[in-house]
C-alpha cells in the first residue's frame, strides 16, 4: 500500500517554541470568472522533534496524527538550509 499523507513544502517563519517550527505554505490559484492568478499563504504548525530548523528554511512537511490542539503536521526533511552568514 501506498503512503497517502499530504505534504507540503514551505518556508519556516517562526522557530521560538520547543519543537515546534511554524510553515508559510505559498499556492496559486487561478480565479473561476476573472482568470487572474490569486497568490495565497497558509501557515501551519509542525512538529521539528531535533529543533534543527532555522528561520527561512525551505522544509517538507508531513501530515501527522494531532499532537497538540494546532499541531498536525511533521516535519519530514529540511529541503534548503538557510546559510548561516553573520
């Protein structure tokens, strides 16, 4: 059987909780009537069990079993590090 859990790949905005990192998800939607291009963000709170996200992260996650009251999602891999210039 295949897996069939969603994923989603976007960036981390906020690293400040323990274990846990939020994820701006971009998508694009053509409007029905007018056929102009709706560019629209979703942020969702995922699970990071090793705090190894920075901020700007480009990350996968993973749709997971409810671990808190707005935690549902897991984060399966870190798709592009941020660099760590200072």
């Amino acid at each position: 059987m295949s897996d069939t859990k969603r994923r989603l790949l976007g960036t981390v905005t906020s690293n400040k909780m323990d274990k846990t990192i939020v994820v701006e998800v971009d998508s694009a939607k053509m409007h029905p009537l007018y056929r102009k291009v709706i560019r629209t963000s979703k942020r969702y709170m995922a699970h990071d069990e090793s705090n190894s996200c920075q901020i700007g992260d480009r990350v996968r996650i993973v749709e997971h079993r409810p671990m808190s009251k707005r935690k549902r999602w897991a984060l399966e891999e870190v798709v592009e590090a941020v660099s760590a210039e200072a």
